[in-house]
C-alpha cells in the first residue's frame, strides 16, 4: 500500500532498498519476511512507524 502510494514501482523500491525486485515481491505477498535492517529502512522511507508497517 505504502510504495504504490509513493507511487513506486517495484523495481523502484528495490533499488532504493538495494534489494531485487524478487525480494520486494515476496515481501508483498508474504512469501519472505523482512530482514531487520530493511523494516527500519523502510520505516525511515515511508516516515512511518514500525508498528505502523
């Protein structure tokens, strides 16, 4: 929800994360999890909350 509201595309996102546009995908599916390290990037690039995400 938050990257289409940010108007990204996946391949936007994973560049932005350093991550494959694979990884993003699965994240929005829920196939894989985040590491740590990116739910606080994401956190941080969205200006929202951990628990917000």
């Amino acid at each position: 929800m938050l990257r289409t509201e940010h108007r990204l595309s996946q391949g936007d996102l994973a560049e932005k994360m350093g991550v494959s546009r694979q990884s993003v995908s699965k994240w929005e599916t829920g196939s894989s999890v985040f590491d740590l390290d990116k739910l606080v990037a994401l956190s941080e690039l969205f200006d929202v909350s951990l628990d917000t995400l």
